[in-house]
C-alpha cells in the first residue's frame, strides 16, 4: 500500500502501526500539504458489515471529541472497497514504547500522564462514549510531552447497543477491568479501572497480573488482589497509593464513580508528590500549571516548619497563595472504607466505618470539641478536617482531648492511620466496649506518639475485639495553638 494515493488526496508513505482490524499510516495530505495518520481498514474484514459499522463509529465517535488530550480526527474516506480515517499525525511514541525504553517512570510525571489521559477520558465520557481499551499502547506522548488519547476502535456509545455478540470480551486483558473480562456490560467505570492499571505500570514499570494465557490474565483481574503499589514503589505518598487502589477496585460499588473524581483526586496526589519530592520537571510541571482553582487552594492547608520547605514552594510557585507560605498535606484514602493508607504494618485491610460514627471526646473541659466537625475526619476528603479549640501556644491546658471512631462492627484492629495538617502534636489510642465519658474507664492499646503528617499508629488489642476507637491527643505541637485531624481510619 505504499505509495497508494487515497481519495486522491492522502499519499501513503510509511507503516507506523497494525492492530486485529487496521493498520496505520503516516500519509501526506496533497491538498493542505501536511502529514497526516490514516487508519485503514483491512481487505479482509471490511465486507463485515459489523466490523465495518464499528469502524465507523470510531470515526463518528472521535470526531465529536475536541480536547488537547485526544488525536483529533480529520476525515473519514473510503477508497475502492478500503474505508479510512485520517487522524492528526502526533510525531512521537507510545507510551508503552516509552516504557519498554526507560522503565518505570519517575512518579510526578506517572501521576501527570494519569492526569491527561483522565481528562481526555473526561471529555469522552461526557460525550456519553466509553473508550473500552485504555492502555499504554492507545496513548501518544508527542515531542512536546504532551499524552494524547487514542484508537477508539471498540469504543461505543452509552445510549447505544453494543454490535458485539454477548459476553464477547473487548479489550486487552493486561488493563481489562473485572466486569468487562466476565462479559459484562461497561461503562465509564471500566475505563477507570484500565487507567489505574495503566497508573501502576507507569509507577512500577510492569503490569500487575501475569499468566500463561490472556484468559488467566484476565481473571486474575476478577479475582486476585491487586499488588501493594507501595511494596514495588515505597517512595510513593499515601494519597497515591489510595487513588490506585479505589480505581482498581473489583467491585464499581468501591470504584470511583466516575474519571472525574478520580482525576479530581490524582489533581491532588501531583500536588503532593512534588511537594515531598521537592521537583517537578518534564509534563509534571505543565499540568501543575494546569491545576483547577480547588486543587491549587488544596495546596494551601499548612504553614512551613523547616527552612527547606520554602524551596519545595519556589518549586511549586503557581500553587502559592498571595501572602502565604504554604504547601500540601497529604491525603486519605477515600470511598466506602474512610480514612487513609499510610506506610507502615503491610497487609493491613481498611476497617468500615460508620459515616456517623464520629464525636469528639472532652471529658476534662466543657465537653464540647467541635462536635459538629467530627465527621469531616472519616470522610474521605482531607481538605476538609476536625481541629481541637484554640489553646495557649504549646499547652493544652488539660489532661488531653480526643476523637471517638466507630466501626461497623466490632474489630480488633491492629493500626489506626491519621493524617493531619498540623504534625507534631502527640496522642495514643484507646478501645472501649461501651464509649464510656471518663478516660480511664477506656483501655490503652497503644504507646504515645508523635503524629507526623502521615502517621500508622500499631495497636494492641490482644486479640479483642472493640465497637469504639479514641484517638487521644495529649499535647499541641510546639508553637501551635491547636490540633487537626484530616482523615483516619482503622486496620485490621
């Protein structure tokens, strides 16, 4: 097919890519003498008129998309029996060709190509379309750095039927979500869980699930727990760890509802990756730049401590707020399980929490901490927070304060995780049958500690298993007034 003028207008002049149905061209377009990628359909399957109907589709589908972060679509054609779409040529390569070159890539920029194909799968799912095979090898980083969304080949619309026979899987079984490798329908959701996979091999260099053929590739999918990112990545924060593990969840109940929140989240996790990692270079720094008002103010929640952190700021200038020195805290966990995923005991599972099942604790002052702020430390959102009163500098000025939590059911657990805004303050943990108002009817089940940003508290409940959880703060932070509580939750 080289050298083959198409319509004559689009001159075939190299083989940059063949799939199952098609393969791809880089072909100069006489008529606006510019380079193009035409996609032609193979001989063979073209007299397939269902083959032939989803052909067109991709082209109707994608031509209703206009975002930076999808291969726009030009035309559509057919020539002497071979239907064609032309798309923009991107001068580049696959980001799973980046991958196989450079390996594992370094966290910022894997959080910052997660954020890009997010927000084209965004605008896809807007459109009510499903892109059906999100994977490295559909997605473009151009010369610019940029990732570009592409080969809508089996996506379909939300208001329509599916062409296929029932129960047939589409997709590649490396990124296939649970519902989608048992011949289930998709939705936007199954895209969501293909894009964390895709996260986990940009942040790992691997993909997570491996077997002898596709179909035990894809249920273990289905069955198997998805490999502790943090055991393969240990530099990675919490807030990462916990968007990977919501978008890979099994079950679309514990999935993100949509790409949206998770991009809204991932927004987040950038935020803080950079913060920790003091840089932010390569497409980490344009979407930084990029960052929704909401997620910048996000970045704005605790004061520096150390001298370096006012580097990290410099670094992250168009996070700043005018007058302010600030940088990010990280995140929690979120979804049904509360609370946050921090490093420490591996292994250890969320424990359900009751939504309103928090309270704050004040038996040595006027029982009153807050009470109508409780809540905002298990629900998944650490911008939000509960704070003690405001104190003399340093001093409590009583025997301590707390925070009361309480599963669904009874666990003995053996960690309580805490982010907070403001580290430094020091606090144990308490388990009770009953929650009874004085402290020392309470039993002790951890040592005191020193609450960093991200902080895994070990319990020891013996085995026993407890219906209330306090988290009891005995001292303010040197030089603050308060104390806060983003986001907790218990381990078992």
């Amino acid at each position: 097919m080289i050298g083959t003028l198409l319509s004559g207008r689009f001159r075939l002049e190299e083989k940059i890519g063949s799939g199952g149905m098609s393969t791809v061209y880089r072909a100069f377009d006489e008529t606006l003498e510019r380079w193009v990628a035409i996609k032609l359909l193979h001989r063979e399957i073209s007299s397939d008129s269902d083959q032939l109907e989803r052909f067109r589709r991709e082209a109707r589908a994608v031509a209703s998309l206009s975002h930076p972060h999808v291969v726009t679509v030009i035309d559509f054609g057919e020539d002497d029996d071979h239907p064609y779409i032309v798309f923009e040529y991107v001068e580049g390569e696959t980001l799973k060709e980046r991958l196989r070159r450079a390996g594992r890539l370094p966290v910022a920029e894997a959080v910052a190509y997660a954020i890009e194909i997010g927000r084209a799968l965004e605008c896809a799912h807007a459109n009510r379309l499903i892109h059906r095979d999100v994977k490295p090898q559909n997605v473009l980083i151009d010369t610019e750095g940029r990732a570009k969304v592409t080969d809508f080949g089996i996506a379909r619309s939300l208001e329509a039927e599916g062409l296929t026979a029932t129960g047939r899987v589409l997709g590649t079984t490396d990124y296939v979500a649970p519902e989608q490798a048992l011949g289930e329908d998709t939705t936007a959701q199954s895209d969501v869980y293909s894009l964390g996979i895709c996260l986990f091999e940009m942040l790992t260099g691997d993909v997570p699930f491996k077997a002898e053929t596709q179909v035990a590739v894809a249920m273990k999918h289905v069955k198997d727990p998805l490999p502790d990112i943090r055991m393969r990545r240990p530099e990675i924060s919490a807030a990462l760890a916990s968007v990977l593990e919501r978008a890979c969840a099994k079950e679309t109940a514990n999935r993100y509802a949509s790409v949206k929140d998770m991009t809204h989240e991932l927004e987040q996790a950038l935020v803080i990756e950079a913060s920790r990692s003091g840089q932010a270079g390569g497409e980490a720094t344009t979407v930084l730049r990029s960052l929704p008002e909401d997620t910048a103010e996000f970045g704005a929640v605790r004061r520096f401590r150390h001298p370096w952190r006012r580097v990290v700021a410099m670094l992250l200038g168009a996070l700043l707020v005018a007058g302010g020195i600030v940088f990010a805290i990280d995140r929690a966990q979120r979804g049904s399980t509360g609370g946050a995923d921090v490093a420490g005991v591996p292994r250890l599972t969320a424990v359900k929490l009751d939504t309103s099942g928090a309270a704050d604790f004040d038996p040595f002052g006027d029982s009153e901490e807050h009470s109508d702020e409780a809540s905002l430390a298990i629900d998944g959102n650490v911008a939000t927070r509960w704070e003690t009163e405001t104190y003399t500098v340093g001093d409590l000025q009583k025997d301590g304060v707390g925070l009361i939590v309480n599963p669904r059911a009874p666990v003995a657990a053996r960690a309580l995780d805490v982010v907070t805004p403001i580290p430094g303050w020091t606090a144990t943990v308490y388990a009770s049958e009953d929650s009874p108002d004085d402290l020392a009817s309470w039993t002790r089940i951890s040592g005191a500690v020193t609450v960093d940003d991200e902080q895994r508290i070990e319990l020891d409940t013996a085995g026993q298993s407890f219906s209330y959880y306090l988290l009891w703060i005995k001292a303010l932070p040197e030089g603050e007034q308060n104390a806060a509580v983003a986001e907790l939750s218990l381990r078992k």
